[in-house]
C-alpha cells in the first residue's frame, strides 16, 4: 500500500482508497467495490466528511438494537473486509454479534480471504463458508447459514444492496445500515439507516457499545422504540444542505 503522509489535507480519504485499492489486489474486494468506495466518498464531501448529529443518533439506536438482540449478526463483504476488519471485529466483540461474510461477487477464494483477513484481526469465528439457506433473490447475496443472517433478529449489513436489505426487513429482521446516501434504496428500507462514512461509524458504535452496556434495558428499549428512522433522514438531508449553504458562503460569490 503507497505510504500517504499523516499531514496531507485529503489523508483519512486517500487512506481508504489505497486500503480498497490493496484489498482487490488481494482478491477481498472485486473490482465493482473500487466504484461503490468512490460513490461514497462523494456523499461524504457532502455531509462535511464528519459524523454529523443524525447519525450519531442512528448509530445509537443501532447499538442499542444489537445489544438487546437474541441473534445479532453482522454483514461483512469485501469493501468492510479491506476498509475496517478491525473494527468491525471489535463491534461484534462488544455487541455479542456474530460475524458471517456474504458477497454480490461471490467466489469461495473471496470467501476464504475475507474470512482468514478478519481471523487475522481478532475473529474467532466467521459465518459464510458454508451456506445452508438460499434467500429469494436473483444473486448469490441470497447464500446464507442458517445459524447466521437467516436466523438473525437484528443484522448489520454495512455497504449493502438495496435489494437484499429490502428482503431482509421482509424477513422480520431489524435491518442496520451504514450507507453514506440517504436517498439509496438501502437507505430507505432499511429500520435504522447510519448516513456515516464507515470507519466513523463503526468507531462510535464501538465506543456507544462499551458505554451503553452498562445501561439499563429500559433506557436501550427507549432508544428504538423513539427512534424514526424517516425521521433521521429528513435531517441527514437538511444536514448535506446546510452543509452545502455554508460552502457557497465560503466561496462568497
């Protein structure tokens, strides 16, 4: 991976492009993921590349839902692998989560790596080699196991398809997402939307899970059952556009 200096202004962004970059080289991430990283990173400019309040809230109320699940399960494909296998690794050891690799592009070399890159980071062990249960979709994200994402209550499927989600809510499933457009089909059918770039993301909830374990159920049951999930994102719109007036201010033409 190109060395980036600590002090360059684009270094957090141009970071994550050489970790997807490294991670196809790898045969983690497929080709298509190169696209998705930079799609999101578009979005990210438009909220102010920060955690803005509205995903703070999201992200709570999504580590409140997984700390009260019976079965929580997160989603790992290759952009999450290349990106965060750390932190992804230490969320499913605060919530309790399990961790099950399910990909679009599915090989069972991809497979295999993403499962040894998120051994190699502290997983003891990862769904997805074997599935036993096929979804009603047209692609291979409908390969789950039983034990994993089918049995699921609650299921974190950070950088998802719109479709998959959508059939996953049908299920009965609570459904997180981390998803930097909140205008995506994931976006809008998912229970608990996070407009947050993934690593931020994925930061918070971990610091939110270790606090919020020591927390009573009833103040966990009351963060859900008060959170709007239309409601998050109406603000993270109004947040782009505030956050777009004040860039044309600054620009002051």
């Amino acid at each position: 991976m190109t060395e980036i200096p600590k002090n360059h202004p684009r270094y957090e962004s141009l970071l994550a492009r050489e970790k997807v970059a490294s991670g196809v080289k790898m045969g983690i991430t497929s080709i298509q993921g190169l696209v998705a990283q930079g799609r999101g990173e578009s979005f990210d400019y438009l909220i102010g590349e920060r955690s803005t309040s509205s995903a703070v809230h999201a992200e709570r109320a999504a580590v409140a839902a997984l700390l009260l699940a019976k079965n929580p399960v997160i989603s790992v494909n290759g952009n999450v692998a290349a990106l965060a296998p750390d932190k992804v690794v230490d969320l499913a050891d605060v919530t309790g989560a399990k961790l099950e690799v399910n990909l679009f592009h599915r090989t069972e070399t991809r497979v295999h790596l993403i499962i040894e890159q998120l051994k190699a980071n502290g997983a003891f062990e990862v769904l997805g080699k074997n599935p036993d249960v096929s979804l009603e979709l047209p692609h291979d994200r409908r390969l789950v196991e039983s034990r994993g994402i089918y049995s699921a209550d609650v299921v974190l499927v950070p950088l998802e398809d719109g479709d998959r989600c959508e059939k996953l809510v049908e299920m009965g499933k609570t459904v997180i997402t981390i998803d930097l457009n909140p205008l995506s089909r994931t976006s809008r059918k998912a229970t608990i939307s996070i407009v947050d770039n993934l690593t931020r993301a994925l930061e918070n909830m971990i610091k939110f899970g270790v606090e919020m374990k020591k927390e009573k159920k009833e103040e966990l049951v009351k963060l859900i059952t008060t959170y709007d999930n239309k409601e998050a994102l109406f603000e993270a719109i109004s947040e782009i556009q505030e956050h777009l007036k004040i860039m044309a201010a600054e620009i002051g033409y």
